[in-house]
C-alpha cells in the first residue's frame, strides 16, 4: 500500500516501491540555497507523518520521489521492536560515514519501499556520521546498535544502495508474516 501526505504545497508524497530508478541513482547534494528555501523546510515537515503512518524509523527523499540527498529519522518503540531505544526527529542532509567500528552485527532489516519483505542484513555495530541539520550546521555525532543500523540504511539510500544489496544469503529474505512465526 503506498502511503501518501498532501504537503504544503498541495502535492502528494507517495513512497516510491522497489524497482523505480530513483532508487538505484546516487542523489544530489542539498546546496545551501536550497537549504534555506521555504519548500524544502515544508518538505522535510512533511515526510515525517508519511514516514509515521508507514509505521518506519526513516525515510530518504529519493523514496518520495526526490533527487535530494537527505533522510528523515526518528526511532520509536514498535511492536517489532519494544526494546529499542527512541531517537527524536532527526534531518540528516548530505551524510556521510566517516568511521566505523570493525564490529558488525546481522539483524532483520526491512524498508518502506520494499512492503512487507524483511532480511538478515550485516552493519557496522558503531559509525560516526557527518551531516547538516535543517539549519545548516555541520554535525558530527556517534551512534550504536540500532541507530547506527538505522542511519546506515538511510545514508544507503542516498546512495543508491538497498538492503537487499548488503545481504550475504537471499534466502534470508522472508515477508512480515514468515518472520513473525520465527520471533
């Protein structure tokens, strides 16, 4: 089911599924003009309901149909995961990983972009990321476990890369429903 939100503007943001090529393109830096535009602020507004009512942690503008390089994220228990530690809204522009820990855990992985599929992906325990906020400023923050799994994913997606792409074993990859029977 795609998930839509009528922004601002009056246009409606869709996610965009699995097999649509904006997906596989490396996105466009956000210049600092663009940053400060009236648009984009309301754009980043409105990806967080859309990325809440697909009940997700993130969200990356190519998965709205925008050749922007930035995410959304805020992590929230879920039925999935109760245990997880909650992380408040988070813009994440132009990111990068500037270091990682050689530790890598596998854990059960999905996106919004792939409905309703999940599988046991490898990432860094530990990365240090470097983005923008909204307001421009240059953060340098460290995160583990699974919000650094979580800023990895987004951070992916900016560059073309799904997690079905980080999986050692396709066979691996099941629906919701197979998981639940596994949990």
């Amino acid at each position: 089911m795609k998930q839509k939100k009528q922004n601002s503007s009056g246009t409606m943001l869709r996610i965009t599924q699995f097999g649509n090529p904006i997906l596989r393109r490396k996105q466009k830096k956000v210049s600092e003009k663009i940053l400060r535009t009236k648009a984009f602020c309301n754009l980043v507004k409105a990806m967080f309901p859309v990325m809440h009512k697909a009940s997700g942690v993130g969200l990356a503008a190519p998965q709205v149909g925008k050749d922007m390089s930035f995410a959304v994220i805020e992590v929230r228990k879920t039925k999935l995961r109760p245990e997880v530690a909650p992380l408040s809204k988070t813009v994440i522009i132009n990111p990068k990983i500037i270091s990682h820990s050689r530790k890598v855990e596998y854990d059960w992985e999905g996106c919004l972009s792939l409905e309703n599929v999940r599988g046991f992906v490898p990432r860094y325990k530990e990365v240090t990321v470097e983005y923008e906020d909204i307001s421009g400023k240059k953060i340098v923050r460290k995160f583990r476990g699974y919000h650094a799994r979580v800023f990895q994913h987004e951070i992916d997606h900016l560059n073309s890369i799904l997690y079905v792409d980080r999986m050692d074993d396709m066979r691996t990859l099941v629906t919701l429903k197979e998981l639940a029977k596994r949990r």
